[in-house]
C-alpha cells in the first residue's frame, strides 16, 4: 500500500511538471488556497462530527480563453474525531465498551475547469467543476486497539468563487470561494465522505 501511495504522489508530481513545461508565457496559473473542510451528510452523522481546519488545495489552470481555464487540482485535509465511551458495534453480534476515534486523511487528484461570469470585470465570480480520484488513510481506534486502511475512490466537486486582481498587471489577487465535495465511501457500512470546504488564498501566474 505505501508503494501505491507514493505511485499516487508522483502522479500527482508529473502532471503538475507536464503542465508546466508545455504552457506558455502568462497562460498558466497556480492558485493555492486554505480550506476549512465541514463534513455533511453521512460522514457527519456517521463518522466525523468536527469541522477539519488542516487543509490546503492547490490547481495548476491553463487559460483556454479569458473565461475559459481548465487543469489540474490537489490538496490535502486531516479529519479527527473522539467520541466518549459507549458500547460499540464491531460486529453483527460483537460489541465493545470503549473511546472511539477516528481518523481520517484524505489527498485527491482532479481535472478541473473554471469558468468566468464575467467577460472584462475587474472582480471576476466564477463556477468551477472537478473529478477525480480521492485517495483515503482511515483509522479507527477503540480505545487503544484500532485499524488502519488505506481505499481509493471516486471525488466529485461544484464550487463559486471570486478571483480578487491586484497590482497593475491584474495576472494575480485573492481567491475566494467555496466548494461542496461529492466522495462516495461504501466500505465498514459507511456511506460517503461529503463535505462543504470555505477557500481562501492567492492565485499567480507561471512564468
């Protein structure tokens, strides 16, 4: 599993190389933003009640037009949670006393598009959509005995945001936005990995 981690990582690593080694002059951008992560649906419910503050995402665009952007997207976010003790189902017919925690990481990989509401504005809304793989580290503890597995699957992603330009050039500025994350989870009777994330950060051009 660690080697398919690092095949994960390096991927990851190439496309964002590939991409800017064959762009051209002030068409590419790298935005990189903050990410406060809130669980939704079953995965609050069922698994992380908390909101996650530990997380960062990161996109390399390509500007196919002056509204038009699409490429690459990664991040990062660490869920926790601790819940009191209380008898626990480890079993159809097993259960246990004990402090439950969890423990969740997720880093996923998407192809992402962003499009511009406005043709020309000085403040530029805009809509983005994304998929991809979502590669998961969950580990589940009770007490001090616990598992820990690593899964890959599926992640889905809608989000507005504003692009904020500063300076006299305009080709950088604050993003600000926020997505709703759609990652199906269907492994020891859990659902999904929904979330609604609130980004802030800065966006710049590569040279």
């Amino acid at each position: 599993m660690k080697n398919i981690k690092k095949i994960f990582v390096s991927g990851i690593a190439f496309l964002i190389l590939s991409l800017t080694a064959n762009a051209q002059k002030g068409t590419l951008k790298f935005d990189l933003n903050y990410n406060y992560s809130l669980p939704v649906s079953g995965f609050k419910s069922d698994i992380i009640k908390d909101n996650s503050p530990r997380g960062a995402r990161g996109s390399i665009l390509y500007s196919f037009t002056d509204k038009l952007s699409a490429g690459i997207e990664s991040g990062y976010q660490d869920y926790y949670q601790k819940y009191p003790r209380a008898l626990y189902s480890t079993g159809k017919t097993e259960q246990v006393s004990a402090v439950l925690t969890n423990s969740i990481q997720t880093t996923p990989l998407l192809i992402k598009a962003k499009y511009s509401l406005l043709n020309g504005a000085a403040i530029k809304p805009y809509v983005s959509l994304a998929a991809g793989a979502n590669m998961i580290d969950f580990k589940q503890y009770f007490g001090e005995f616990g598992s820990s597995e690593t899964s890959f699957g599926f992640i889905g992603e809608g989000g507005l945001g504003v692009m904020i330009p500063f300076g006299k050039t305009k080709s950088s500025g604050i993003d600000i936005g926020a997505t709703y994350d759609y990652a199906p989870y269907n492994k020891h009777g859990y659902n999904d990995l929904n979330s609604v994330n609130l980004r802030a950060g800065i966006y710049f051009p590569l040279h």
